[in-house]
C-alpha cells in the first residue's frame, strides 16, 4: 500500500447506506471537497446486499423493508428510483407463533380485540390505563429499567410475552432485558426519548439557530407581533362565542365546533361577515380540492393534453404522489442494493478504500488535522484528514478511538451489547409446503425462539421468483452455531423451520443463502441511555472537534434512520461552513 500524504476534507468510516448517503450529500453541496470511504469488507452497502439466483430469483442477505418517510422518500426521487417502490400489500397478516400453533394479529383496534394469547381482561385493563393514564411513563424512571420489569410494573406479563417479545426479536434480536426508554423511543418509537435525541444533528442546528443574533432578534419582534395577533384573535372569538379568552380552547382543532354554541350565542354582537367566511372559504376548498383531483387524473394517464403546466401544480402532484408512500413498508423493485448501485454512481472509484480497516485515529493539535492509521493486507499506512466521519458500532468506536478517549468511557462502549443473527433464504416448490395464503411474516413469542422471525417474501413481493415457488426469509438466533459447519447448520435450521411449516422429510428445498451477521443490532442492554450519553458529552470537547460519531447505535437503525441522519448531519457541515 502507497504511502498517501495528500490531506482530504472527510474521512468516513465504514461503507453502508449512512456512510454513502453522506458522501452523496456532501458532494451535492461541494463536488471539488476531496472525501475517502474506508470499508473492510470488498463492497460497499453493509447490512444491504441483495443477490440473484437463477437470474429469476432475488433475495436479500441482510435488510428485507423498511418504512418510508420525507427524507428516505426525497433521496429515491433523486436516484430517479421512484418507479422502482414496491410497496408491501397492506391486506396480508402478521402472524404470531407459539407453541408451535400460529395466531393472525390484524394490525387495527378489532384485531387487537380479537387476539386470541392476551386475555380480555388485561386487554381492558391496559386501554383503561392507557385513556387515564394510571401508568407511570417510561421517562419518569430514575433508572432504567427493563422492558419486561416495566410492562409486568405497569400492565401485565401477557402483553409483554405475545407482542412485546415478538417485536424484540423482530427489531433487534435481543431479550427481555433490552432497557424500556431505549426499546419504546428507539425501536417502536412510540415515546420522545428525554436523554438522548435520535435527531442530534438536527438539535444541534436549531441550537446554532437559537444562539444567532439574527434569531434573538426576530424572536422578540415575533413575540411581540404575536401577542398582538393573540389579543386580537381572542377578541374576535368573544365577539362571536360571548365567551372569555381561553387559550387552551383555542388551540383545538375543533375550535368552531366546539366553541359555537346557539345557546349561548350573542346575537347584538354577530357579524354576518364572521360567520359567512369560514363556510365560504370550506366551501372554496372543497371545489379547488374536487378540480385538482379531477385534473391530477387527466395529467396522470393523460399528459399529452397539458401542454403548459405550471410549478405550483407540478408541486401538488408531487405531494398527492408522495402521500401514497409516505409511512408504508417498501422496497425496491431489484432489491435494497439498488439504493447503493444508484448511490455508487454518485461515488469516484478512487474514494472508496475498500478490503482496509481504521486502526486508530490522533489528532496533530498544531494543524488541527487528523491522522488515520488505516491496516490493509498485514501493512500500515497513514492518511490525514480535516475531518472524520466514524459509521461503526460502539466495539470498534472504542477501538479506534482508544488513543484519546477516558479509559471508562472506551470500556463503556466496548461492553454495550449487541445481536448477533444469522439469514436465511430457502425456496420451495409451492405443493411442498403449507403457510397461509395471507401471510406477511410472522414473530416468535418463544422464550427460547430458535428462529426469531421470517417473512413470505415473494408474497410481499410478487416479482421476487416464480408464481409456483415460495422464497421464505428466516431470521436466526446466533447461539454459537457459527462453530456447526453449513451441513449441520442447514440441518438445525429446515428441522426448526419444519415445526411452523409443515413439509415431509422427501422434501428438497434450496437453501440459497445463510448469512451470519455479528454484532449487527445493538441490543440496549441496561444502562444504556446514560452511558451513551456520557460519550456524546465527551465529544462536546474541543480535543474532538471535527470528529463525528453516528450509526445505528446512536441514531436508530432502520435505513430512513440512515438516510435522515445523514442528511442532517450534511446541513450541519455545510452550517457550520466545515465545508
């Protein structure tokens, strides 16, 4: 390996979609910056890899779906990706299994009811606790305790064992003991997380935003145009109510309706005016709603007919578009890896160092530069750089960091916990095996589940292989099976999969892949939160500057959590003029 004494803006770290996205952002804003990706493995992509069989047969080694929002939708417009979304069919079924019997779980409020391995009982004893809040919520804990102990404190052990457990294989492989705030912000997203925000870049671009001058001085004039605003609503909402100023009920959404009370109604101060324009302008709304539609239709399967369109149309049709994706379960037509084909495209061959590994990285307090300590093919070599992006787990955060980091920070990261899985692909002839029809997936909700998880994937989706063949996808417990050699292991894995899905001994299915991940998913052991959060302080310190930490450890790890990070730690750069 050459010796590099050339100085580059950016250094990043580790070769997935995160580090890919945040080349193509920052190329976006400035082509002539000089960025290096430094990869171990012989491509780019990390958890994506999508490969072929047959040449009819596609099937995904890591990552299967993922669910699309703002950002991750914006990036696919501009790979010119969006004809390639396939979206999951929302009418199959997620399954529930245990005790070798599996129970459908329809997705809304009569499926919840219906649920057969949660007893009516605590059923209702959970939405009274809900709707009257006699729980006590996951932040206000002093410590951090763990999701079985919080749901068996706060609700029952049913919900935990059959949905909670499930989702926690499904999410991160891990266990019971998977801390509650981490789980429920992180993994389900159901609650803010007040130790650590997954938005950290974003935090810290309102917190620029909060210091400026220009904001402190606009927040006062705006303060002071919006209380004068506020009086003069508030009169105006007397005059037609006869009621006082309540700012509570002004904030509803429902506020006419519920505010607008005949009873009460003071007729010697009603202004036809007042009372005519809110059904006006519902009215005009309505009818510009109804003409769009009307036109979107034609524009869509009609273009040739509108020979002059203008932006503001073209951008409407844009957000009727993007409504029909936004939150849903997807994929991509060739796979998730065509989200790293179209993003290589955007990459120079010459900034990718792949087949090499960071070993450590030092600061040269004089220039302000980094040096990287990159190992390639049993040689050493060093790199310098103004800036390092780090895309790793917290083991190899620890490791490359070992040189400047305090000692029990770097023990803290090196003992965060972490799931090891192993995929599976298998493909059946459809007669040899028995799964319903409407089946999307299903979770184990074993204590000791050998298989975590799987999905129909060519029932998700249909072009995946042949109408007459099943493609399963398997999500394994790693118990140190990676010491079984592949025949024993593909053994354990058709006799396990034998007992959810029935298929006699003659059967032959081919197994098209098994891939072992280690240490792919963060299992959020106790602790975690607070640990983690006296390492993002450690890095507030000057002797880190131009040193940036983010992976799924810290920003979440579903790949919109990726893209949105990315995209947001770009803006940061770029406002912060790094680059």
């Amino acid at each position: 390996m050459e010796a590099n004494n050339k100085t580059y803006d950016f250094i990043i770290v580790g070769g997935g979609i995160y580090s890919c996205c945040i080349y193509y952002y920052l190329k976006k804003n400035n082509p002539e910056s000089q960025i290096l990706i430094i990869e171990k493995n012989t491509k780019l992509g990390g958890c994506i890899q999508t490969e072929k069989y047959n040449n009819n047969v596609i099937y995904e080694l890591g990552a299967n779906v993922f669910k699309l929002c703002n950002n991750s939708y914006k990036l696919i417009k501009e790979l010119n990706l969006g004809d390639h979304i396939a979206v999951v069919n929302k009418k199959l079924v997620r399954y529930i299994y245990h005790e070798n019997c599996m129970y459908p779980l329809y997705l809304s409020f009569f499926g919840y009811i219906c649920f057969p391995l949660i007893s009516f009982k605590n059923k209702i004893k959970l939405i009274y606790k809900i709707l009257f809040k006699k729980y006590k919520h996951v932040n206000s804990y002093n410590y951090d305790i763990s999701i079985e102990n919080y749901m068996k404190e706060n609700f029952d052990s049913e919900h935990y064992q059959f949905l909670l457990l499930p989702l926690i294989y499904g999410s991160s492989g891990g266990h019971g003991n998977m801390s509650a705030l981490s789980f429920f912000s992180r993994n389900l997203k159901l609650v803010n997380n007040n130790k650590n925000s997954l938005r950290i870049w974003n935090d810290k671009i309102n917190e620029m935003d909060n210091n400026s001058p220009n904001y402190k001085s606009n927040l006062i004039n705006f303060n002071k145009n919006n209380l004068t605003n506020i009086k003069k609503c508030s009169q105006s909402s007397c005059a037609i109510t006869g009621c006082n100023d309540d700012t509570q009920t002004w904030r509803r959404p429902n506020f006419i309706f519920a505010t607008f009370n005949f009873a009460t109604f003071n007729f010697a101060t009603f202004n036809l005016s007042t009372f005519i324009f809110p059904i006006f302008n519902r009215s005009l709304k309505f009818i510009k709603n109804m003409f769009f539609s009307i036109n979107y239709r034609l524009f869509k399967y009609f273009p040739m007919i509108y020979s002059n369109v203008d932006n503001k149309f073209l951008q409407h049709i844009e957000e009727e578009e993007k409504k029909k994706y936004i939150g849903k379960t997807v994929s991509l037509n060739c796979g998730l890896y065509e989200f790293i084909r179209q993003l290589k495209k955007h990459i120079h061959e010459k900034d990718i160092l792949t087949n090499s590994e960071l070993n450590f990285i030092e600061k040269n307090i004089k220039n302000n530069i980094w040096t990287c300590n990159i190992k390639k093919n049993n040689t050493e070599i060093n790199i310098y750089s103004k800036n390092v992006i780090l895309t790793v787990n917290s083991k190899m955060c620890a490791n490359i960091l070992r040189k400047i980091l305090p000692i029990e920070i770097k023990n803290n990261l090196e003992n965060f916990s972490y799931s090891s899985l192993i995929t599976a692909n298998i493909y059946f002839n459809k007669e040899d095996i028995k799964i319903p029809d409407n089946l999307f997936g299903l979770l184990s909700a074993n204590i000791n589940a050998y298989i975590l998880g799987c999905f129909y994937a060519s029932n998700m989706f249909l072009n995946r292989c042949e109408n007459n063949k099943i493609l399963l996808t398997l999500y394994i417990r790693d118990n140190n099976l990676t010491y079984q050699n592949d025949d024993q292991l593909n053994k354990t894995i058709l006799n396990n999969l034998k007992k959810i899905f029935p298929f006699n001994d003659n059967v032959k299915p081919t197994i098209l892949n098994v891939t072992k991940w280690k240490n792919i998913l963060p299992a959020y052991s106790e602790n975690y939160e607070n640990k983690l959060k006296e390492f993002l302080n450690e890095l507030t310190n000057q002797k880190y500057q131009n040193l940036f930490v983010d992976a799924g450890w810290i920003t979440g790890t579903s790949i919109s959590d990726r893209i949105s990070s990315a995209m947001e730690l770009s803006d940061y750069i770029i406002k912060k003029n790094i680059i």
